[in-house]
C-alpha cells in the first residue's frame, strides 16, 4: 500500500512524501521535496500523484498546475563517485591533484582528446578546470614523477592480494603516431600493428592477475630484448626487491638477458623455440608415444632446465596447419598456384621439390611446446605462470581498445610520457574493476552513466533530483566497494 504523505518540517516548510506499507509497518520513503508556498505544495503534489499512477490512466481530469518545471542539469554523478571512489581505494588520491583525477576518470568514461575530456568531465558534472589547467596538469605528472609514485601505490595494491605478488611478467606493444616526420624518440619499426608511421615500444610489467606494475616507452625502434632489462631493473630498485621470478614470451629474452637475469639473482621462465628435434624427446619417443599432457624435462650444462610439454589439442592443430602447407606447395610444384616460395617447398639445381626432412621434423614437434626456466618450481607449474601472460596481452588489448592509448596526438616527449602516465593509472583502475565484478570498463560505463543526478525548477525553487538507483545496480556498487 502506498500513500502520500505531508509533513512540516523545521523551517516551517511543508515536505511531501510517498509512503510504503505493508502490515502495518512504513517500508519506504520517498521524499519529493518541500514547498513553502501554496502554489509549491499543490505541484509536488501532482508530482506525487503521477508518480503513485504510474502508467495507469487517470479517470478524473488533471489538475492544471500553473507552475512550471524545468530541468536545469543532469549529470552522471553517479558515474563519477563510482570511479572516484576506486581511484581512492587504490591511494591515487595521495596525489592531490584534481586535474590528474579528473584526466584519468574521463579517459576511463570516454576517452579522447585532453582538450576534449572537459566535456566528459562537463558531463559527469566537473566544470572546474580549464584548457590550460591540464596542460598544467600535464607538466606536472613529469615534474612531480608521479609515475613513480603510481608505481609504489599500484605495487602495494597487489602485494595486499592474497597470495601478493608470486611472479611478474612482461611483453611490449607500440603505439603509434598520426603524422610522418620521425623524431629521436618517434621512429618507424617493427610495429605489432603492422603500420609504416613512426612509433614508440612501450614495455609493460604486470602481477599474475594482470594488474600493472610498471610501464616505460622507448624509442621505435628499439629491439624487443633489450627493453626487459631496463624495466625489471628499475622495479627492482624501485621496490628494494632482491629477487623475483620474470615471466616472458621466446621474443623478449636472448641469452644475455637470461644471463643477466641469472646473474642478478633472478629467477625466470621463458618459452623455447623449437628448431631441431630434442634429444630427450626423441629418446623417449623410441621408448613409447607421448600422451596428453607429457612432460619430458631436459637439463642444462648452467643451472636451467628446459620443459617440454605434450598437447593432443595443439597438436590437432599443428597438423592441419602442416597439412595446409603441404598442400600449397603441392598445387606450386603442379602449376595450378602461383610460382611462390613456401615454407615445405625446397630448390636443388633449379629444380623444385618438396623437403621431406622438414616436413618430417614439423611433424615430430607438432604439440609439443617448451619452457626455459632456472627456477626450482615445479615443472606444472611453470607452465601454468606461462601460460599466465596473456594477462599482460589482456592489459595491452584494454589500453588499447577500451582506453585508446593510441593513436597519440602528442608531439613531445615529456606531454607521451605524461599521457602514458594517465594511461597507467587508468589501465590500474579498470584491472580492479574486472577482479571485483568481471566487468569491462565500457560495460560499466554503459550500465552507470545512464543514471542521472540533476537539479529541477519549480517555478522559482530549486530542487535537487537524487539518481533513482536500481537494485541490480546497487548490488554491483556493494561488490566495487565505492560507498554506495
């Protein structure tokens, strides 16, 4: 049973309410506002009325209010203490600076443009800040080293995780740049996106879940294997650590930086690349057949150890792959393709010819897949951390797509960094999202920013419009833990 209700309040206003029961007992309240006039009270009451009515038609005639109400703003409010209240909860607030939270948030809801975030923010119901104060703003996250900072806080959000930070891992990424001059530090090179404009590498450092730990650019230009070095150097430093375990894909590690990891106490796990035949492997294959999930463990002259495992599923695809090979090369060598080279497909005196050996070879490494590692841990679960990176593949994607890392409009150095930096710290906040609810940042986003905070007239009164909060909604906030 609902009913509306008024009430005088202190100030001698009269509040108008809509009240629930059931058995007796008030189960909700809504509060409509208070009216000082006649006139006020009369509208509130309407509103009332209409909201008790709901979809249902009237029988009688609607009373004729005189009055007249206005929207004056809507804003997702709600939407921004959410993300506020994360970006809090991981101590980014220690900063204090206003601008930096705003630029992070509006990249998180809608990114773009800096020049262009103040109507984000505009939206969210920020209007405090101006062109020139995040350009400010921008000079400052250089000066003031806040990515350091971030990378203290970020640190010690993982290590607070159960389990804390077991191993770390690292892979790189380029983003690259509108425009066609390079630079010293915006140079063409081998580009994941398979684009011809200058570019820098940005090499990322993430915990076993995926959380970021440290992010540092290069030159375009730079070789994959040799920015591992410099960022696990500067985490270690950073942090005070002595040793720690490093997880990176064959393309990141050469054999001097498996030797200066080692000889800087690290431990690490690195996948193998395949090129000939293992011996342990083939002795073993002359006892019996590899099942699914065989392991065979090959030790080393140094203290490493190289783990080879097994797959019937990878297996099944290596073959058909190798199938596919064979295929085109046969269609080459009858003339019904193009004259081409191909990987099964050999030349001796001018005459072509399938290469038996390789196809033979391909086929005897088909599922199997090796791990480097010089560590003790169990040969399981090296694997298991391995196969951990596409969580560092996941951060690069949500930078990427849901964050818009790139393409970058920025020419200098200092104003990439700082825009990285922002990145950074976005990048920390939507990781915590999805290990708290399993939701994207644009689901969020989308599911929130509907719901509006705005401010009504009244005639000459003006009311503050509360977001009405559904319950599904409500409950996704309880699991954020952003106070609502």
């Amino acid at each position: 049973m609902a009913f509306i209700r008024k009430v005088k309040t202190g100030s001698g206003a009269i509040a108008v309410q809509i009240i629930h029961k059931a058995h007796g007992q008030i189960i909700k309240l809504e509060h409509l506002g208070s009216a000082h006039h006649q006139t006020n009270l009369e509208a509130l009451i309407a509103l009332a009325k209409q909201r008790l009515r709901g979809n249902q038609l009237s029988l009688l005639p609607e009373f004729a209010s005189p009055l007249r109400i206005r929207l004056k703003q809507s804003v997702s409010q709600l939407l921004y203490d959410s993300l506020l209240g994360l970006y809090d909860q991981l101590g980014f607030f220690k900063l204090k600076d206003e601008a930096f939270t705003a630029l992070v948030i509006a990249r998180l809801v809608e990114p773009t443009s800096k020049l262009d975030s103040l109507r984000v923010l505009a939206d969210l119901g920020i209007t405090n800040h101006s062109n020139t104060s995040i350009h400010r703003c921008l000079k400052r996250i250089i000066t003031d080293k806040y990515r350091d900072k971030l990378a203290k806080l970020c640190f010690a959000q993982a290590s607070a995780q159960k389990g804390g930070i077991t191993l770390v891992l690292y892979d790189v990424t380029t983003l690259y740049f509108e425009v066609q001059q390079e630079d010293d530090y915006r140079k063409p090179g081998l580009s994941k996106e398979r684009r011809l404009e200058p570019q820098i590498v940005v090499g990322l450092l993430v915990d076993q879940s995926g959380f970021p730990l440290e992010i540092q650019s290069f030159e375009g230009n730079k070789a994959e294997t040799k920015t591992i070095l410099p960022v696990i150097e500067a985490f270690k430093t950073k942090h005070q650590l002595a040793e720690m375990t490093v997880v990176a894909d064959a393309g990141m590690m050469s054999a001097n930086n498996l030797e200066a990891l080692a000889d800087a106490g690290h431990r690490y796990i690195v996948g193998s690349r395949l090129t000939k035949i293992p011996y342990d492997l083939a002795e073993y294959r002359k006892i019996r057949e590899l099942a699914d999930g065989q392991i065979v463990t090959s030790k080393l002259e140094s203290s490493q150890r190289v783990i080879y495992q097994y797959r019937a599923k990878r297996a099944a695809l290596d073959h058909r792959n190798i199938e596919k090979q064979i295929s085109k090369a046969e269609r080459i060598l009858s003339g019904t393709a193009q004259n081409k080279t191909t990987r099964f497909l050999s030349v001796k005196t001018g005459e072509k010819q399938l290469n038996q050996a390789l196809i033979a070879k391909a086929k005897a490494l088909a599922g199997i897949k090796g791990y480097v590692t010089n560590s003790d841990i169990p040969d399981e679960q090296v694997i298991s951390h391995y196969h951990q990176l596409w969580q560092v593949e996941q951060s690069f994607r949500m930078s990427k797509s849901d964050l818009k890392a790139r393409p970058i409009f920025h020419r200098k150095q200092e104003a990439i960094e700082a825009h990285l930096t922002v990145v950074f710290a976005a990048l920390a906040i939507g990781r915590l999202i999805e290990q708290r609810i399993s939701f994207s940042i644009p689901r969020l986003v989308k599911l929130l920013r509907p719901i509006r905070t705005g401010t009504v007239m009244i005639n000459e009164t003006v009311y503050l419009a509360e977001p009405e909060i559904p319950e599904k909604v409500s409950e996704i906030l309880k699991q954020l833990k952003t106070g609502y």
